[in-house]
C-alpha cells in the first residue's frame, strides 16, 4: 500500500525544542527508532549528545551524530553504572543542565526470541530485565542531579508485546512489561523535580533489533493488514511522537504510555 504519511522534512516543525538539550542512548545506524527521534528533535531545535554501547558501534553512530553537529559523543555501557556515572559527569562538563532524555537500548539472546518463554534461561533472562528495563532506572538515577533544577522530559520505547503475547517476543515482553512498570514508578518519583517521564509504544518497524526476532516480517504483513489505518507504522511517526512528549506540549503528561502503532492495540477481532 503506497503511504500517505507526510515527509518529516515537509512538516514545519519551527523552534518545539529551541534551547533545549538532550542526551540520546540506544542509536543502532540510521534506521533506528532512537536516529527518527533524534534528527526530528535537532530539525526542532535541540542539541544532543549521543552514546555508543561498545567500540564497534562508534563507527556507525559518530557519523550519524556528527551530521546533526553533535558535539558530544561518548562510548557508554549502561549495563555498568561506574560508565553511565561517567558519562554523566563529563558531559555536566560541557553543559549546565540536560533537558530531556531519549532512552531506545534494549538486547535479549537470539534464542530467546523464538520457540517457547518457558525454555529461557535464568541468564537470558538476567541480561533481558538488565539492558531492557533497569538501564532506565540507571540512567535516571544518574542524570537526576543535571536536570532538577530545570525539570525536563525522559522518553523510552516500549512494544505491545509489553501486553499481550506475542509469538516470538517471549523475554523482551517480559523485559518491556517491566519497563513500562518502572516507568509508572520513575514518574511518580521524579514528578517533585519536575521531571516527566513517558514510553511510546511502537509498532513494528523494520530496524536492526527488530530483525533479530524470529518471523518478524511474518509479522509486519499481519499487522499491516489488521491496523485500523491498514498500513504499519513508520519511523519518523514514533519520533514525531516523542517530540511532543519532549516538548512542552506535553507539559502535564507523565507516567503514560501511547501506542503509536496505525491502531493496532485497539484491534480485538
């Protein structure tokens, strides 16, 4: 089906995040839900700075970075706190405050994204909550001190299989659930500082992670075609929904998590 989504380049998206910085986890290459939200927040105005989990991704996120005049892009683990209080602590260097934060990092074994949940293993299901879900809080936890005294927004992304089961998804569904959870309770303790923050529940997007699941594109023809909107969504559809949640526009909005998936999630039969 041909799209009818207007291209980000047309929309006018003015000043949304003029002033505004923003610190960015979980750029993969440039068809990344984490790059759409990221190069829609800088065409709105706001700088970022980029992390990359490991040497071997450097290589794709600088250039990515570098493009959108990112000043700021350091290597970050954060399944290890000390590099996550590093980074933070160096970059509080180069800035003064941090308004928002993008969280898009997630990781489970390939095997166990396919066959059975009850086959996962305790490790694989160790490092799932690990990457998936308690990297929020860390980084949270860690950013906390360079945004309290201007508040701010922190957006992560999420699935349906958060929900409900979805063939295949096994331990990131748990993983997800988990952090949809935290994000209900980071928002309830971080809303004295002024500090929102929300998920956006994505559909299916043809990214690098997304690839790794067993029957993905199996996937993407049947939501495609039982969406109430009868297409799947599209990248630059997520990041523009994080712009709002970035933006004052969703000043009174925390603890939520929106489907933006062309309808799907409100589908029974």
């Amino acid at each position: 089906m041909e799209s009818t989504v207007e291209n980000s380049s047309e929309i006018n998206l003015g000043k949304l995040l003029a002033g505004k910085r923003g610190v960015v986890f979980g750029v993969a290459n440039d068809h990344s839900l984490a790059w759409s939200c990221s190069r829609l927040a800088n065409l709105a105005g706001a700088e970022l700075a980029f992390s990359y989990q490991a040497p071997t991704l450097e290589r794709r996120v600088r250039p990515l970075a570098e493009s959108i005049n990112s000043k700021f892009i350091e290597q970050c683990d954060l399944s290890d706190d000390n590099q996550v209080d590093a980074f933070f602590t160096k970059l509080g260097k180069s800035w003064p405050s941090i308004d928002f934060i993008i969280h898009a990092v997630a990781f489970a074994n390939k095997e166990d994204l396919e066959g059975r949940f009850v086959d996962t293993t305790r490790k694989g299901f160790s490092l799932a909550l690990d990457v998936s879900a308690y990297t929020l809080t860390s980084v949270c936890k860690y950013a906390l001190p360079y945004m309290k005294d201007n508040g701010g927004s922190i957006v992560t992304l999420s699935y349906y299989g958060a929900e409900k089961v979805i063939p295949n998804y096994n331990v990131m569904g748990v993983a997800k659930a988990a952090l949809e959870a935290s994000v209900r309770y980071l928002a309830s303790d971080l809303g004295g500082h002024n500090i929102r923050v929300n998920a956006i529940s994505a559909g299916p997007v043809r990214t690098l992670a997304a690839m790794g699941i067993s029957g993905f594109r199996d996937m993407l023809k049947y939501v495609e075609q039982r969406t109430p909107l009868k297409r799947n969504v599209q990248a630059d559809e997520v990041g523009k929904s994080a712009l709002y949640f970035l933006s004052d526009l969703a000043s009174g909005v925390t603890g939520e998590v929106l489907h933006v998936d062309c309808g799907y999630s409100i589908v029974g039969m």
